[in-house]
C-alpha cells in the first residue's frame, strides 16, 4: 500500500500509460511477463497504467485499441518481448 508521500507524489506526476499489445495468447508468453515484471520492478515512476491488448488483429490495430482506452496524458507503446533493464 503506497504511503501518503508516494501517494501525493504520485498526484503531482501526469499519468502514463503503458500500451503493451499482444497477439492471441501471448499473454500466456513468457516474456510478456517478464516484460511485466521488469517494467514493474525497474520502473520508480509513481504514475502510470498498464493497459494490454490481446487479439487477433494486427500490431497497429491492438495499439490503436489500446491508445483508446487509455487515460494518460502520455502514451508509451511497449513491444511484449521487451525487457526494462
């Protein structure tokens, strides 16, 4: 649970959010998880989503979906396959 300090930094850093679009299953990949864990471990920005999109449609069309439904003031496009290091 973050603290009250983590939570008004957080309130003053516009929002990202971190499109990460999937083909099918690769959900069940494992490197989406590890691009997962180490976006989330490597990560000490205090405000972002993570939005994933999983489909059969193409690359463009699982990031347009996912930059519709994000809320961020930024948008960052994730490859699944990616590690943050």
């Amino acid at each position: 649970m973050p603290s009250p300090y983590e939570k008004a930094k957080a309130a003053r850093a516009p929002l990202v959010s971190i499109v990460i679009p999937c083909y099918k299953d690769n959900l069940k990949n494992e490197h989406t998880f590890q691009a997962l864990f180490t976006l989330k471990g490597k990560t000490a920005y205090p405000n972002y989503e993570v939005i994933i999109i999983s489909s059969e449609g193409s690359f463009a069309e699982n990031c347009n979906r996912g930059i519709a439904a994000a809320r961020g003031e930024y948008i960052c496009l994730f490859n699944d396959d990616l590690v943050v290091v």
